[in-house]
C-alpha cells in the first residue's frame, strides 16, 4: 500500500490528463453523497444534543451546549464518522470495479496496451476522493451545527434559541477547529483511496476473490481510520 501510495503521488502531475476520470469520480463520490452526509450529520448533532445538553443545563451549564456540539462535530465526529461512509460506500465500489477488472484480465489488457494501471485506474480515484471527502466534511459541520441548534430549541430541558446557541459556538470553535477536522478528513480520504484501490488490485480467485477484497478493503480502511484518528489528535493537540 506505501508503495502504490508513492507511485501515485509520483504520477500526481499526469492527473490532468485524466481530469475526465477525475470528474466523474468527483460526482460519483460527492453529488451522490451529498444528501446523505447532509441527513446523517443533521441528526448526529442532534443526537449529541440532545444527549449532553439535559446534563450540561442541569449543572448550570447552558451556554456550553453550543461550543460543545460544535467542536465535537467539527474535530471528531464529522471526519471519522463521514469517513467510515465513504469507505463503505465508495471504497468498496472502489475495490470490487477495480477487482473485477484484475479476475477477468483487463488489467493485463491495459499493460499489453502500454497503459500504465496506476495512472489509468489509480491516479483519477485518489485524486477524486482525496478532494471531494473534505468538501463533503465541510457540509458534514454545518449541517451537523444546524441538527443541534434545531435539537437544542425544540427540546423542552434545554431550550436553547438558536442565537445563542451559535454565539456560544462562536466563542469556542474557531476556524482552527474546522481546518482541524477538514485536514484529518483529507488523510482518511487517502487511507481509503489507496487501501481500496490495493485490494482492487490484488483480488484473485474470481467472483468470490471479490467479495473477499471488497471486505477487507472496508473493514481495513475503518481500522487504519480510527488508529490515525488517534495518531493526528495527539499531534494535532501539540
């Protein structure tokens, strides 16, 4: 994986000559994502609302519910939760496109062809998610923001308006906050890239070597998510 992930970024200058590529994979992991991210994230942060909020308010602490759904969504729960998403639902439509070609020879075809794979299949889908999970994080936070100041409003414990609920949440998540949870969204963004692609490009054993890869590429980008998530907090809070 270290290897592809080095010749890829090797190739990164010759992106532009698969932007076509790099284009509908844009779509195909963004536009098709989008609404979904948006619902997932909306009663996320209401959940955590509705979860911390009673608590804080009854230790007079109402105007920490804002700041404390707010940084929570921004540097955790909307990176590692959109993409644990998007490793199941593009990592594995990663691994089982590019498996399938791999059992039924297609690859071979390309090399025959002087069609390096890595550029051909590779290049365009790390490019592609390497962009689009951050965007898609982006509207992961407000939407995340929004599902806990409408939560915190209508709930009778809390009632929290939504001015001051954003108020506080101005107080305690600054710009550093977003770009905290934007960057860690871009390096998940790369673990499922290439491990996805990896596994692609080792299946073998026919339509059953498929499924097998498409697993473990999910079930791998998940573990390696998490472990990073670990890693870049505790450099993130030097």
């Amino acid at each position: 994986m270290v290897l592809l992930f080095w010749r890829t970024l090797l190739a990164l200058p010759l992106a532009w000559r698969q932007r076509e590529k790099v284009y509908d994979q844009l779509f195909e992991i963004g536009n098709a994502s989008l609404l979904m991210v948006c619902i997932l994230s909306f009663f996320i942060g209401g959940v955590i609302a509705l979860q911390t909020g009673p608590v804080l308010v009854e230790r007079g602490l109402t105007s920490a519910v804002g700041g404390l759904v707010g940084i929570s969504i921004a540097k955790e729960l909307a990176p590692v939760m959109m993409s644990i998403l998007i490793a199941g639902r593009i990592g594995s439509a990663m691994a089982a496109e590019i498996g399938s070609m791999r059992v039924y020879q297609e690859i071979d075809a390309l090399r025959t062809m002087n069609i390096n794979p890595i550029h051909y299949l590779v290049l365009p889908r790390i490019t592609a998610i390497a962009l689009a999970v951050p965007l898609l994080v982006i509207f992961s936070i407000l939407a995340g923001w929004l599902g806990g100041a409408a939560v915190s409003a209508a709930n009778g414990r809390i009632d929290i308006a939504f001015q001051a609920f954003f108020q506080n949440l101005r107080e305690i998540v600054g710009l550093r906050e977003v770009a905290n949870g934007v960057f860690k969204s871009f390096c998940f963004a790369l673990v499922v890239g290439v491990v996805s692609c990896h596994q692609g490009l080792i299946t073998i054993g026919g339509p059953r070597g498929i499924g097998r890869s498409v697993t473990k590429a999910v079930v791998n980008s998940i573990v390696l998510i998490v472990i990073l998530d670990y890693a870049l907090t505790r450099l993130l809070l030097k």
